[in-house]
C-alpha cells in the first residue's frame, strides 16, 4: 500500500493525529502556499515558506494554549486526587 501524503488535504492531518480543527487549519495554510518546485529559485522557496509559517502562527499559539490549559487541567486532577 502506497501512503500519499497530501499536506492540503486535511484527512491527511487528521489520519497523522491532529484534530480536525488543527488539520484544517494546517491543510488550509498548504492551500494557500505550496511547496514551489525544487527548481524555482531558492530565496523565493524560502519566501514560500516563510509565509507558510506565518500563516500557522495563530494555529500555533492556539495549540500552545490549549497545550497549557491540558497540563493545568492535568495537574489540578492529580491534586485532587492526591488529596482525596
């Protein structure tokens, strides 16, 4: 079986784990700026990118956050049941 990966489809990101909210965001980001061919010049690759990764930044601190309220989440719960 051939895996095809497709970093504008968000089924792509949802079968590697992430969830849908995140794969859409993610899918979206790779609609809006692909990959340019590894013979198009190397700034403009990178400008590419650059803007890619802009692009994620919110979804980025989205997952920084939700990564935070987790481990907080998390904590409190072995707290709790330390204490009981």
């Amino acid at each position: 079986m051939i895996d095809i990966f497709d970093p504008a489809d968000a089924g792509c990101w949802i079968a590697r784990g992430r969830p849908a909210h995140h794969a859409r965001a993610i899918a979206d980001a790779w609609r809006c700026f692909p990959d340019l061919p590894h013979d198009a010049p190397l700034d403009v690759r990178m400008a590419r990118t650059r803007e890619r990764v802009q692009m994620l930044g919110p979804l980025h601190e989205t997952i920084r956050l939700e990564t935070e309220q987790q481990r907080r989440a998390a904590n409190f719960a072995f707290v709790e049941r330390q204490i009981a």
